[in-house]
C-alpha cells in the first residue's frame, strides 16, 4: 500500500530563515495532496490542497512544489515567522477509492526571533 | 459554529473500563474517521464511515470498535480501555473523490488510561 516518508522530524531555524519539509510517496496515481498544519495544543488545520497537475502552488509565505517523476512533495517557507512554528503534515490519498489519506509522521517546526 | 466537534474533550478512564468518544459534523459529508495521534506516529486511521449505517476498520482498528448512526455523528468506542490506548484522538469529515479529498478535523479528545 501507499507509504509516505516525511523529512525531518524537527526542523529549527531563526526568523526570517526558509524552511523546507519534504514527503515521498510510493502510490504513482494519486491525484491529490495535502498539508496540514497543528499549532500546539490544536487540531489539523487544512494549509494547502495540491492537484497533482500542478507542480508549483503558492500560499501565503509559502510554496508547495510537486515533484511527480521522483514523487517527492516539498512545503517551502520562504520567510520563516514565530507564528509558523507548529507541526506540519503531508497527507497522500491512499485505499482503492483514494478516500482514506496517509499521514507523513510530520515536522515539528520552531521559529526562532 | 465548529464544523466538527468531539466530546469529552478530556477523559481520564481506568483500565478495563468502557470509554465512548463522540464526534458530530456539520459539514453534511458522508465520510468519517477516527484517528490516534502519537509523538513517532504521526496520525494512523482507526476506523472510518461512508455514511449512516457503515463502519469501516482502518489501520489499526483492534480494541476498538465504531458505530455511524446517523449522518452527522459517528462513535469511537473502547469496550476494555487499556494503557496503551492513552492517545489523543481525532475526528475527521469528508467528501468521498477519485484521488482522494481533504479532511476537516475536530479539536481532538486528550484519553488517559490509568
């Protein structure tokens, strides 16, 4: 079945600094991908759908790149804030109807003033 | 106007006992889903739901079991909670797709097994 890789588990860097979490996947037909975002103490919050026509999506203050031939997904934060800090998620669809989703272990981000 | 709630929010339970955590949406989505989320872990699927009436087991749904009653509110139950089962638990809602759709997420219920 789909498995997802995400990298790293904790990532540190000062304000002002990009940030760059990165997810493999192995299921080739996926149409979908996501990234969530967990504030200490909070539930998922929804970052960024991505459709897998699209290799670059664009957020606020961040860039969602789509890699499909090496099926690698990339969340970049350009300009790293305190409030960023969180843990981040990538979800990939998996199950033969794609209505189940596979959770990255996730990053721990801290942003440091 | 939380799309989708939890209930209790925390729950201190002893070993062996019953524990039922509740979800309800809002979202009019005919899928559901409960999830445990552990440091290491990430989130891994528990059970999920089509909609009223269906239960469906996820990837690790042993010592647990579901119930769908109706379109908005979906059971996570542990008939003989143990400790390993302290987590945190979420609730999920969403609309079924080819290639997969976005999931909306309660505020999460922190489970102690004592």
């Amino acid at each position: 079945g789909e498995q997802v890789e995400q990298r790293p588990p904790h990532l540190s860097v000062r304000e002002g600094d990009s940030a760059v979490i990165t997810c493999t996947y192995t299921d080739p037909n996926s149409y979908y991908f996501f990234w969530y975002k967990q504030e200490p103490g909070a539930s998922l919050q929804l970052l960024m759908k991505v459709f897998s026509s699209t290799e670059i999506n664009e957020g606020q203050g961040f860039t969602v790149l789509l890699n499909k031939k090496d099926k690698r997904l990339s969340l970049n934060l350009t300009a790293a804030h305190p409030g960023d800090s969180a843990a981040y998620f990538c979800a990939v669809p998996h199950g033969s109807s794609g209505n189940k989703l596979i959770f990255g272990i996730g990053t721990l981000l801290s942003v440091k003033p | 106007e939380a799309a989708v709630t939890q209930s209790p929010r925390n729950k201190v339970a002893v070993t062996g006992g019953k524990v039922t955590l509740s979800c309800n949406q809002t979202n009019n989505h005919n899928n559901m889903y409960w999830y445990r989320q552990d440091t290491g872990h990430g989130l891994r699927l528990i059970h999920y739901s089509y909609g009223a009436g269906s239960t469906e087991k996820g990837d690790i749904p042993d010592g647990y079991k579901a119930s769908r009653p109706s379109q908005e509110n979906f059971s996570l139950i542990l008939e003989l909670a143990t400790p390993s089962q302290t987590s945190v638990y979420f609730c999920a809602s969403g609309e079924p797709g080819l290639g997969g759709r976005e999931q909306y997420f309660g505020p999460g219920t922190r489970l102690t097994v004592l």
